[in-house]
C-alpha cells in the first residue's frame, strides 16, 4: 500500500505539472488569437440577459473555498509541513467535509426539490451532444464561435455531472475513513464498508487501506478538476465570476445573447437575412 501512495505520489505531481504547462501554452494561444485582447484590454466579455441567483451563488462561493481547502488540507495530511500539521490539517479536513457535505445535499435539494427545481438546466440533451465539437473547436482555438444550446453548454454540464458523482464518491469515502468516529454503537468504517467490502478483502483494515488509496486519486482529480475551472472562469467570464463571489454585481442587458463580440456573428453583410438568435450566454463560463 505505501508503494502504491508512492507511485501516486509521483504520477499525480507530473499530471499536475503538465496540466499548468497546458493551460499556460492555452493562455498564450488566447494572446495570439487576439482572444485575450478583446477580453484583458478591450472588456468585450460576454454579455448576460439574466444575473445568477443569489442562492446559488452563496452554495457556489462556499463550497469553492470548502473545495480549496479541502485540497490544502488532504494534501498537508499527506505531506505535514511542520509538527503537529497533521492533527490540526485533520480537523480542518474533517471541517471543510461537513460543509461541503451540507452544501451538496442543499445543492441536490434546491435542484430537484426547491420552486427553481434549475436541475434541467444541467440535463445533457441530444442538441447538447451534437454542439460537443463546436465547443470543443471554441475552446482549442479552431473557431471565434461558441455554440449553445441552453443556459450552460455541454463541456459544462458534463463536467457539474462529473463533479457531482466524484464529489458523492468522495464524501462516501472520507466518512468511511473515520474508524475513531462512532455511530449507532459501531464506528463508521465498520458502518460503512466492513459489512461489505471489509468481507470482501479481508478485513475492516485493509479496506480501509484500499479506500484510503481510492480517496487519495479522488482528492488529485478534484484539485486537476478545480485549478481547470478556476482558469477558465478567469479568462472566460470575469465580470460573471466576480459576480459569483459578491465582489462586483453582473452588468445585465436585456434581449443579451450569444457571445457579444462574437466575429463570425457581428459581421454579416447586410443582404444576408439575420440568423436566429443563439440561447443566452452560460450564467458561469467555464466551470
């Protein structure tokens, strides 16, 4: 089991080097393609027919931060800095998973429950499928052009589908890791996983060990996973991002669409009947 953390340790940490030297080719290839210009020097950033509710911007905004230092302090664990690091990282790990917890069942509730019930909003569809590479083309510098179909385009809403699972995933595990945690007289990793995947393998232990491993790998995909989205909402859609977090209310256009400063969009020749409007600008660009 050490070995295996080991060479974890070591592949992740490349992965993750290879992913900043991604986005960082990624951001030059946006000076080049005059895209940054338009966005950093120009503030032609996309324009909004609608600003984001103020709940779930509360959601979002904490569990970012719940994220984040559920991140740190996963990793401080892993690799304790200073004495004494690893109890304090644990109890401000075992903090940030409750909130985080919390703030994915309210999140699930509000979805599918509240009077917004917003969960269609993130329901990948036949159109969102057939939209795929012409995002993909936006994205990778192919195309000035972003096609969308609904509120959030479908590299976004297959990636909140992701983070939902990963995030059940990894909220199943860590509460499995709590073997000093009691409840209705047993702890929770006997609850949890002894009954059954202890069974399975042996013993409580090393099923705690083969967890302990799978939460590790979930805890690298969430930090790949979030240093992606925080890159692309801050090249993506700043004024929307700022909004997210409080920090500078969305300035919204009534009959916005598209992109606003789309080239492909805003320089048709006049004779040319005008094509259908494409749906709203995603409320969060680049999640």
């Amino acid at each position: 089991m050490v070995d295996a953390q080991v060479y974890l340790d070591y592949g992740f940490t490349l992965l993750y080097i290879c992913v900043w030297i991604f986005l960082g080719v990624h951001f030059v290839a946006g000076i080049l393609k005059g895209r940054a210009r338009m966005k950093f020097i120009e503030h032609k950033w996309p324009e909004h027919d609608s600003a984001p509710p103020p709940l779930p911007k509360f959601m979002h905004a904490t569990h970012m931060i719940s994220m984040i230092m559920l991140g740190f302090s996963g990793m401080m664990i892993r690799f304790p800095q200073y004495y004494g690091w690893r109890t304090s990282m644990r109890y401000t790990h075992y903090t940030f998973m409750i909130i985080v917890t919390v703030i994915l069942v309210w999140r699930v509730w509000y979805a599918f429950f509240s009077k917004a019930r917003d969960w269609r909003e993130f329901a990948v569809t036949r159109e969102d499928l057939a939209s795929a590479i012409g995002v993909l083309a936006y994205y990778g510098y192919f195309s000035n052009k972003k096609p969308h179909v609904a509120k959030y385009n479908v590299m976004q809403k297959m990636s909140y589908i992701l983070f939902l699972l990963m995030m059940v995933m990894i909220a199943f595990t860590g509460f499995s890791l709590l073997d000093e945690v009691r409840l209705f007289g047993t702890n929770m990793s006997e609850l949890l996983i002894g009954w059954n995947l202890g069974v399975m393998v042996g013993s409580t232990s090393l099923a705690i060990a083969y967890v302990r491993i799978f939460h590790y790998i979930l805890n690298w995909g969430f930090i790949i996973m979030t240093t992606v989205h925080v890159y692309l909402s801050a090249t993506e859609d700043i004024p929307c991002t700022l909004d997210f977090f409080g920090l500078k209310a969305l300035e919204v256009k009534e009959g916005a669409h598209g992109h606003g400063h789309d080239d492909e969009a805003h320089h048709e020749p006049p004779s040319v009947p005008p094509s259908p409007p494409e749906r709203p600008y995603p409320a969060f660009t680049g999640e």
